[in-house]
C-alpha cells in the first residue's frame, strides 16, 4: 500500500507525544535568534530546517534554510511533504514533515503568521507564540542590517502591521523582544507551563 508524505508525516507527528511549539511573529523582530537561544538552553527541543525558494543572503548560514528551487519547492508541496507552506513577499517557505522524530523532543518552528495559521488548524493543541520587536525603529533597523533593500524593507513593515493582527487571534501568548535573555526565559517559562499541563491530562 502506497501512503502520502501527508499521511506519514500526520501520524508520526500526530501520534507523537510531542509538543509543536510555532515561534511567529514578522520579520525583524529576532525569531531566529530566539529560536536558537531557545534550542541551545533545552536539548529536548527540535528546531525544524525550512525549505524556501529565496535565494541565500549574503553572510547567512549555508544551513539557515534547505534552499531549493521553485519547481523542486512545488513538487514536495503536491506530494504533501510540507506540514504548512506559505507565500512570503514573492517566495514560497515551508516546514518538511520530520523523517523521523527523536522521541523525547518537542518540535520548534520558527514560521510566519500564514504559516502558524495552518499549523494551528493542523494541530489543535500546538503552542503558539507571537513574537514582537520593542519598537518599530528596532524592527527597521533589524530589517536593514541584514542588507534587504530599501523597497523590500518598506513591503516588510507594511506587511508587519497585517501579520501582527492575524496574529494576536489564534496566538497562546505574545512577548516582547526587548532583551534577548529575558525573552527567552519568558518563552521557556511558557514552553514548561503546558508541558506540565499536558502531562497532567495524560
Ligand atoms: P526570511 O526570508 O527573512 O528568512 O524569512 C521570511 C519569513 O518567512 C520570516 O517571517 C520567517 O519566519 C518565515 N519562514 C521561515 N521559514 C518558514 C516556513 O517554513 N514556513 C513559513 N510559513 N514561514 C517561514
């Protein structure tokens, strides 16, 4: 019997203990680095590698994404390798479905708004969290320090506005980033608050 990456990816995820935690927010407001905070203070989170059509940035990991291109992004999305995918200013970003779950993790993905929606409807009893800048001159000035142009970082604040609105319905908690140590335990603190709650309804 042949099965849909869909179907596999479900139930392995699905069935799985873990937790699927969603870090949203828009761009410049450091999901990145939080992420990776997140997942150097706790060993039993799993941060996923994203696919995406847009084209590596100058100075960016050679593994911050599985760069792809449009017609290979494409065919993993028709044979339902993605657990959500989204358009994002003109190129396509996606979460594959994990091969294989190590056991005792809980899974991190660090997505957009669009994206957060889908896993949300997927997955119920995911935890979402909206991650926002200070201020938008911090979120400008994030923006522009990764070399974007003028125009791009214009699209990417006006869009900010929009996300941030979708966001704030379907989102478990929304914490600031106004210093990268205290964010992190706050997001810590909320990740451990629903494992125990979670553990309680097993
Ligand atoms: P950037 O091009 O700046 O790396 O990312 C643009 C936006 O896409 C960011 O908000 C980032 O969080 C989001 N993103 C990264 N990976 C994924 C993914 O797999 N799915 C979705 N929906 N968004 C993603």
């Amino acid at each position: 019997m042949s099965r849909s990456r869909d179907a596999i990816g479900i139930s392995s995820v699905g069935d799985s203990k873990s937790l699927i935690i969603v870090l949203c927010g828009p761009g410049g407001v450091g999901k990145g680095t939080v992420a990776r905070l997140l997942v150097e203070d706790d060993p039993s989170l799993w941060l996923s590698r994203s696919w995406t059509t847009r084209p590596h940035r100058d100075g960016e990991p050679e593994d911050a994404y599985y760069f792809v291109d449009k017609s290979e992004f494409m065919s993993m999305a028709d044979k339902g390798g993605f657990m959500e995918w989204a358009e994002f200013l003109g190129n396509l970003y996606g979460t594959p479905w994990p091969d294989s779950l190590p056991t005792d993790n809980d899974i991190l993905l660090e997505i957009d708004v669009q994206g957060a929606m889908q896993v949300r409807e997927r997955f119920p009893d995911s935890l979402v969290v909206l991650l926002l800048a200070p201020s938008k001159d911090e979120q400008r000035r994030r923006l522009e320090g990764r070399g974007d142009s003028e125009e791009h970082i214009e699209l990417r604040m006006k869009e900010a506005a929009k996300e941030i609105e979708s966001a704030k319905e379907i989102a478990d908690a929304t914490v600031t980033n106004d210093s990268l140590d205290r964010v992190v335990g706050e997001i810590s603190a909320i990740i451990n608050d629903r494992r125990v709650s979670r553990s309680g309804q097993q």
